[in-house]
C-alpha cells in the first residue's frame, strides 16, 4: 500500500493527497489573493488531477484553514511570553525576543532590565493590555518599548 504522507485536515478534496497539497498551500501563502492564485495553479496541476480544488466550498474551506492558521504551537510554549523573554535577556545579556507575528528583536540586558522594571510598576491590569499588545506586532511592540524605556 503506499501511503499518501501527512495526515492534514479534510478540506474537501477527494483524496487525501489533495488535502495535504491544499494543506500545504494555506501554510505557505502569505495573503488570501496570492493563496486563491495557487489553488488556481494547482486545479490545473497534473492535466487536472485537482480540478476540485476550485470547487466553492473547498476554496471556501482552504480560505478559512488560511485564516486560523498560526503559531498555536509555538505561541503555546511559556517562554514566548514577551516578559518571560525579557527576564531571560536581563539573565543572559542581550538575545532576540520572538512575536506572535514571527518578526524578531535585538536587545541588550540594560534596555530589558529598564522596561521590565517599568512593566512591573504598572497595575497587573494595566500590564497585561500592554504586554498582549506588544507580543503581538512589532509595531505594538515598539510604541511600547518606546514608553516604558524612559
């Protein structure tokens, strides 16, 4: 028997090989056009072997796999929490500290020690706005920064 590879969710295609290919375009695609532009590539793949993939509902089905797509995984571990990170730059040095958006920061032991310490200043309800509003963009992350690094 030969196996079909991963085992990705059902979006619809016929077989399961169509769902790891389409399974494989939603991780890959950076926006919803450049996305609905592969799976018009793919429906004419293999003298079309993936014709479905245009069907409404499966572009329907892969546009919303696009859309809760994300760093579960790696948003699930603790460290990625942005005060967790600062701590250990403040014990190590200087390191990088990792977004929800995948975007990294530099930064040295002085600048966390200075913005952790103004963190915990603030009221825990205060704290946790700003810190779910600098985990998730670099921009958020920045204005932030630039507030509590005085």
């Amino acid at each position: 028997m030969i196996s079909e590879g991963r085992r990705a969710p059902d979006l619809g295609m016929p077989t399961q090989a169509g769902n790891n290919i389409l399974w494989g375009l939603t991780r890959k695609a950076k926006n919803k056009r450049e996305l609905l532009s592969m799976i018009d590539k793919l429906a004419l793949k293999m003298g079309g072997k993936y014709k479905d993939a245009k069907d409404e509902l499966i572009t329907r089905a892969a546009l919303d796999a696009f859309d809760h797509r994300g760093n579960v995984g790696h948003l699930a571990n603790p460290d990625r929490n942005v005060m967790q990170q600062m701590k250990s730059i403040v014990d190590l040095g200087h390191g990088e500290i990792i977004l929800h958006d995948k975007k990294k920061v530099k930064m040295d032991r002085r600048t966390a020690a200075k913005v952790l310490k103004n963190l915990l200043n603030l009221k825990p309800q205060e704290r946790g706005h700003v810190l779910i509003a600098m985990q998730k963009t670099k921009s958020g992350f920045d204005k932030f920064l630039k507030i509590l690094n005085r």
